[in-house]
C-alpha cells in the first residue's frame, strides 16, 4: 500500500507537467494566433517613428510621434487635435510632454470640431461598423462613432471622422489616459497657461469659505478608470453666454443647472476650456489650465477675464463647489449649448454616460 501510494505520488507531478505543457501549448498556440491576426489587421499601416526630442517638430512625417513623460510625471491629461496641423498634443500638469502626427476625417466625414471627454477605453477594439477594421487603443469621444485610436497614416485626412494615431504612440496614451480626460479637436488653439483664481463663480465670497472650497477639491482622487471604483466622479460644467445657463453634469448626467450672469455681455467672451490642476501655494486657490478654442468667428478674451466676468447664483456655486475635484472640466462658450451631445460642428461635448452600464473600460481576460 505504502508502495503504491509512493507511485502515486511520483506519478502526479509528470501528470501535472504534461498537462501544463499541453494547456502551455495551446495557449501559445493562441497566443500566437493572436498576434497574426492583429498583423495581418495592421499590415501596411504607417510604421511608428519614435523621435528623440522635440527639436525636429515641426518636419513631422506621417507615423513621427516624440514621447517624454518624465518632463510630467503627473498632473491632469489635456489633449490639442490641431486639424489644419494633422498634430496631436498632450498635456500633463500644463506641460507638453508629448506630439505625434495624426489623420483627422476626410472629405464628407470630417472630424468634429469642439470640447470631448474619454468615455470609454479598449485596447483591442475591432470595428463592426467598417468591416471588421482594426482600432487598437481605442478611445472613444462619442457614442455616435468618434474616437481617437491606431491607425494608418497617409499624411493627409483620411479617416471616417476618428483621429487616427502611430501605433506605438496610441499604445503609450492610453496608459495615461482616463475617464473623462478632455481631448480639444479645433480648427485653432491656444498653447494652454495656467490661471490662478480664488474660485469660480463667487463674486465677492470670504477668504475662509474659499479657503474651505480649495482643500475640499483638492483632497479628493482623480477619477476612476471604472465607474464602479471609489473615487470623484467625472464632472463637468458647462457655461453657455448665449443661453445664460451654467449646467453641472456629474458622470454625465444633469445634477444642477442655473443661470449665469455675464458682465458686459455684449461683448464676446470666446471658447475656453478650464481644467482644474490643484490648489494654491496658499490654499487659497485654484489653479486651472486652461485653452482658448476657436469656434465660428468668436473672439477669444484673455482667461483670467472670462473667470472676472462671469457669475452664478449662490445654490448653483454651492452645487459646483460640493463637485469639484482636480481634473474638473469647466467649458465656456459663447455658443447655445441646447440638452444633447451635439449642437453644431463648433461646439461638442458629451452629455450621457455609456448606455450599457457602468463599465467604461473594456476589460478581457
């Protein structure tokens, strides 16, 4: 008996072995299918060239992208799609740390211009739209199609309404990247500068309640790449000066909405995107990043002025202070802004959450 149970333990581990080789073999084997089949999905698209420095910038050929985060190791993410330039800028913390040239929408499927957010991440995502098309790294702008992601790069417009990117570049984004990072497609920007102000929307308000606003904001995390996460919720407000509206959204839906009153309001106040980075030196105040878009033939204002200018009610600053969080997205412009995600090519950004659920990143085993 002691014998045959002797075998059977010397038995077990080559049982074990051969099956781990068996299991090892057919994994390999899928692994490696695979692969195949994601080069055959990318055979001749544009071979990524990872640049250097930032020196040679401005003789970009398509597939060129330069990548430093180190000039960045934290802080928000901001993204400029210039589509005259074909480029793609990235921000962290109001630093550029990374460009790669890009393929916007070409004739009759131009790419949106106007203020998006990341809704949705997948690493492997495969078109059921155009025919089974790959778009590694995909990251969507819009439930209606848009998205940046992988592709191949002619040198010139060329895609459905997506911003394709260098393979290698678009795989370094996305793990930076997450729910709710502001992604700007304009026909022209500014270069982002930061604004230090003691608040938004609080004409007149006490040192001490400011100072209780900038340590509530700032003690709280950056969103979650899943809804289902603990942390801030990705938040937003949106200040329409044709409307006189100030709409709150948290996770994408409406929680508030009031009236916003505009100092001199005959004169244009421009598009601005201001995305809130940290707290003062002081404790007293914000820092914000913030960009200057074109839209139709709006006249930009300096940023500093437009926080001047404009102001809510007390309910509606209340509800935007209890939402602040860094990364808090402010969008203000001159446009309507009616309740739907789209209102005109000049002005875009998102208004609903995903509508399959919670889940915001696709996750595969």
């Amino acid at each position: 008996m002691k014998e045959s149970a002797g075998m059977a333990r010397n038995t077990e581990p080559g049982l074990e072995a051969n099956a781990l080789r068996h299991f090892a073999g057919r994994r390999g084997f899928l692994v490696g299918s695979v692969a195949v089949l994601g080069a055959l999905l990318t055979a001749g698209w544009t071979t990524s060239r990872r640049l250097s420095s930032d020196d040679d910038l401005a003789g970009m050929k398509p597939g060129d992208y330069f990548w430093d985060p180190e000039r960045a190791p934290q802080g928000e993410v901001v993204m400029i799609v210039s589509v005259p330039d074909q480029r793609v800028a990235v921000y962290r913390g109001g630093v550029r740390m990374a460009v790669a040239t890009c393929s916007t929408g070409r004739k009759g499927h131009a790419t949106p211009t106007g203020v998006f957010t990341i809704l949705q991440k997948d690493a492997d995502h495969v078109s059921s739209t155009y025919k089974g098309a790959a778009m590694p790294f995909m990251e969507r702008l819009t439930w209606s199609g848009i998205a940046l992601h992988a592709g191949n790069l002619p040198g010139y417009p060329a895609s459905h309404g997506c911003v394709r990117l260098p393979l290698e570049f678009a795989k370094h984004l996305f793990s930076i990247t997450h729910l709710g990072v502001v992604v700007i497609i304009a026909d022209a920007a500014s270069e982002p500068i930061d604004v230090v102000h003691p608040g938004m929307m609080l004409p007149g308000h006490a040192r001490e309640e400011a100072e209780q606003v900038v340590r509530a904001a700032a003690s709280k995390t950056l969103p979650p790449e899943r809804r289902d996460h603990h942390g801030a919720r990705p938040a937003k407000v949106l200040v329409s000066v044709a409307d006189r509206t100030v709409t709150l959204l948290e996770d994408g839906h409406v929680v508030a909405k009031g009236p916003a009153y505009v100092r001199d309001p005959q004169r244009p106040v421009g598009n601005h995107v201001f995305v809130l980075r940290e707290a003062h030196e002081g404790g007293a105040a914000f820092v914000w990043m913030a960009v200057a878009y074109a839209a139709g033939d709006a006249r930009a204002v300096l940023e500093a002025e437009v926080i001047d200018r404009i102001t809510t009610d007390q309910p509606t600053a209340d509800a935007l202070h209890t939402l602040m969080h860094p990364g808090l997205t402010m969008v203000v412009t001159d446009q309507p802004a009616p309740d739907v995600s789209r209102s005109d090519r000049g002005f875009v950004i998102a208004t609903h959450h995903e509508p399959e659920g919670w889940q915001t990143r696709i996750e595969r085993n």
